[in-house]
C-alpha cells in the first residue's frame, strides 16, 4: 500500500470533543442508575451489530456509510486520513469471595459500606489508517482484542471479601473506501462493518459483540471538503448524488475550515460546538443541563451512592453537580444568540443549538447564548419589544390588537380543525432565535379570551397561516364568522 503522510500537523482536539458528545450519548441515562428500568438496555447512536446475529437479539444492523464531497488537490499529492472511533463494552462483573476460596457472581457486593455493582462499562477505541493517496481504495479488516483484568476487594483490614473481573469479546471492524469523478469534483465513499464472527443470541450477547457509537472523522491535505447542507452552487448537483447510510458527513473543526468532516450517526449542523456554558456531559438525549442537573440534585443520598457505583462516569456527573454553586446554575440557565450574527472561531468545547451556524448532537446543552444577554428578558434585550413588533401580511400591517382570520396549513394539530375561519386578535408579534416569527392570538369568539391574555396564554400561528382584516368592531367580524 502506498501510504501518504498527512502535509502537516492538525489538530483534532477541539473536533474529538464534539465527537465525544456523540460518543457517548445515551450511555447512561438519569438518574444514571444501574436499577432504572431504562438503563437496562442501551440507548446509544452508531450501533453496529454482529452481522450473525438471530431476531432474539434484537441486534442492530452491523454497517454504516457515508459519501462526502472533495475539491481535486490543490498540493499534490493529497489525500485522506481517516479515524474511526467506537466504544467497546466491557462486563464489570462483581464477585463475593465464599469461605471455601471460591467465588460467586453477584449484582452487588456492600464493602465497608460502600456499593460496588455489576455493569457493563465501555472503552474508548480508535482506528487510524495511514493517511490514503487520492484515488487510493482501501479494504482492511481491523482487529480489537478482547481481554480480561481481575481486580481484588479488600475491607479495610485489609482481608479480601471478594473482586471485580473485567471482560471484553474481541471485535472485528472492516472500513472499504470508494472514489468517484462527479462533475470536476471527487466522492469519496467510507464504510464501516462489523464482521464479528460468532453468533450472537441474546440482545446482552449482541450489544457486547457491538461496535456502540461507531463515528468517522477524515482529515483531507492538500484539497477541502464540500459542504453537503450548502454546497456552492457548482457543487450542489455532486453534492445532491452523495449518499448516507446511518452516518452523516458535516464540516467540523473553526468555522470556514475545510479539511475535516466529522461522520456521526446523527444528522448535525456544519461546525457544530458544545455549549460554552455545560459545564460536562450528561449523556441522556435530548435534555438540558438545567434540568438534569436540578433533577440530579433533588436525589435522595441513598440513590447517588447508587449511581456513584453504577460507572465511573455516572460518579462525575454526581460529583459535578453537587458541586455547583449558586453562580454555576445561573450559568446554565440560558442565554439569547442572534442567529445572523457572524460566528468567531470556537474558544472551547461546547452540544446543540438552534441555528445552522452553531448546532450539534442533542444533546446535552442549552443551546442559547447571545454574549451576556439573559434569555428573552425585554428589559435588557431592547430589540425585543413583542408588544410593539409587527409584521406586514398581504400588505397590511399586523400588530397587536389587529384583527386576522384564521387559515391553518400546518396541522401541528387536530385543534388546529377548530380555528380553521375564525377571528381572532394577535395580542403579540415575536420571533424566535431562528429569525421565523410567529403570532400569538386570542379567539375573539372564546368567552374566556380575557382570562387567556391575563394568564399570558396564546395560541401561536405563522403569518402565511393569517389573513389581515380590515379594522371594525370584533361584533361585526363574529356575525360574519361561518
């Protein structure tokens, strides 16, 4: 094989804790207990299954892939280094030393008070291939050694009362790589099987013969990557052929950078960032700092020495937000970013935001931040003024106390059915960090309108959903009204 070595130096740091994020999204669960129903099985992205695998296991499909976009060198050489990342499982098994010498399985075993349990852990792997010449195809089996560790449980006099044995099943990944001429630039196609040999027959035998949270990063040198959510307009038919196969290539690394492409199993933004403001992974998908770290904090003391015991990382997580300080929690608390704004290149790990310009996985972070101002507070965000804002409609406009009809297209809804022709007045016009507006409204048939906007509760409709009314007495619009 003809290898090539990379035309200088790049650092990955910054684009592996994104990767990270990824990683390890819903490797454990709140409230990151081994007892919780919900952390019995894995809720983690990128799993590839053991291609011999029977339905019992409900394993998962043992390969991904994904095609990016290449500009044609520019130095030659070129080319492509590829990483791939994954985590291994590994059964933490927790055994009680019998009198007769002998040893017992157990699910939890009490050492001088404190809990050590029985789990199945993970371990990070990479794989680096030597950095691929252009045109250069690859079809390479890579191996992961399995293995096993013994570690002794002693009291504190110092008698063995039992010991921790940790094992994992060997792991086999294959990685092939396609290039395709389209259209003045290159496709470069990667992808990633599992071949593990034996037959998995359970879903505990299947995840452990898994690859969890399998995801690419390629480095190019000497040429860039193409932008697959907004190409240039001469890249867009190329970029529109390229496929994916759960994996999804996007721009990673400062933003306007093109020589790396991070492949996640989730669908992310180009440049995505951590938040600023997390102060460490949670793990659990979807949710926000905030809220788990209020969640973890209202744990019995009972329940986070559980999860101290269930992982490692579960033990962070518990420690870190016990540690908080007042200041701290303010920090999560959420702040407002103008999504138009120019974005700067990243100053530290950060995942997800609402805006194209600042967005990863979802997963742990409160996305919104706009340099010190608190979260859609009028009295220190003077832009925001919904009270006042309008919006022009067919060439009216439409402000607070207007009078519109109600068309609804979306259908978020089957309530949506019942304001299809009514009349209604926008008590507000606002916009959201994304720049879309939105009208809030009260029924100007609901007898209890009055009670809505003393409560502050509105229903919201786009403005191509609204038709502007001329301006007459609410009386006159109901006796019109089907």
């Amino acid at each position: 094989m003809n290898a090539l070595s990379p035309a200088g130096p790049v650092s990955l740091d910054h684009v592996r804790t994104i990767a990270d994020a990824v990683l390890y999204e819903g490797y454990l669960l709140y409230p990151y207990r081994a007892s919780s129903h919900k952390n019995q099985s894995r809720w983690q992205f990128g799993v590839l299954g053991p291609p011999s695998a029977s339905a019992a296991s409900f394993s998962e499909d043992p390969g991904m892939e994904m095609q990016c976009l290449l500009t044609a060198p520019h130095e030659p050489p070129g080319g492509v280094t590829i990483h791939l990342r994954f985590l291994q499982l590994q059964v933490r098994e927790v055994q009680r030393r019998d009198e007769d010498g002998g040893y017992t399985p157990v699910e939890q075993l009490v050492v001088d008070g404190v809990s050590v349990l029985s789990w199945d852990e993970a371990v990070e792997r990479e794989v680096t291939l030597p950095a691929l010449a252009w045109h250069q195809e690859l079809d390479q089996l890579h191996r992961v050694t399995g293995g096993s560790e013994t570690e002794p449980l002693t009291d504190l006099s110092g008698a063995e009362v039992g010991r921790i044995v940790r094992r994992r099943q060997p792991l086999a990944a294959r990685i092939r790589t396609r290039w395709t001429a389209d259209d003045g630039f290159v496709r470069l196609s990667v992808s990633v099987d599992n071949e593990h040999p034996d037959t998995a027959s359970d879903k505990d035998s299947a995840i452990r013969a898994s690859l969890i949270g399998s995801h690419l990063l390629l480095q190019a040198h000497g040429a860039g990557f193409v932008s697959l959510l907004e190409p240039a307009d001469e890249a867009a038919g190329a970029a529109g052929r390229c496929r994916q196969r759960r994996c999804w290539p996007v721009l990673a690394g400062p933003s306007g950078s093109t020589d790396t492409v991070l492949g996640a199993p989730i669908i992310l933004y180009d440049y995505p960032e951590v938040a600023e403001q997390s102060a460490g992974a949670l793990f659990d998908s979807t949710e926000i700092d905030e809220i788990l770290t209020l969640r973890v904090m209202t744990m019995t003391d009972a329940e986070k020495a559980e999860a101290r015991a269930t992982d490692p990382r579960a033990r962070e997580i518990i420690d870190r937000c016990d540690g908080m300080s007042p200041a701290d929690l303010q920090q999560l608390h959420g702040l407002l970013r103008d999504p138009h704004a120019p974005r700067s290149a990243p100053a530290g790990p950060s995942p997800a935001g609402p805006s194209p310009a600042d967005t990863s996985a979802p997963f742990d972070s409160d996305p919104f931040d706009t340099g010190g101002v608190p979260w859609w507070d009028p009295a220190t965000d003077a832009a925001v003024r919904p009270e006042s804002d309008a919006v022009v409609i067919d060439g009216v406009r439409v402000a607070k106390g207007s009078l519109v009809r109600v068309h609804p297209s979306r259908r978020a809804d089957a309530q949506d059915l019942f304001f299809a022709d009514q009349v209604a007045r926008v008590t507000a016009v606002l916009s959201d960090v994304d720049g879309a507006v939105h009208v809030a409204l009260v029924l100007v048939d609901d007898p209890a309108s009055d009670l809505h906007d003393w409560y502050g509760r509105y229903f919201y409709f786009a403005p191509d959903e609204l038709e502007p009314l001329p301006v007459e007495s609410p009386m006159e619009h109901r006796e019109e009204t089907p």
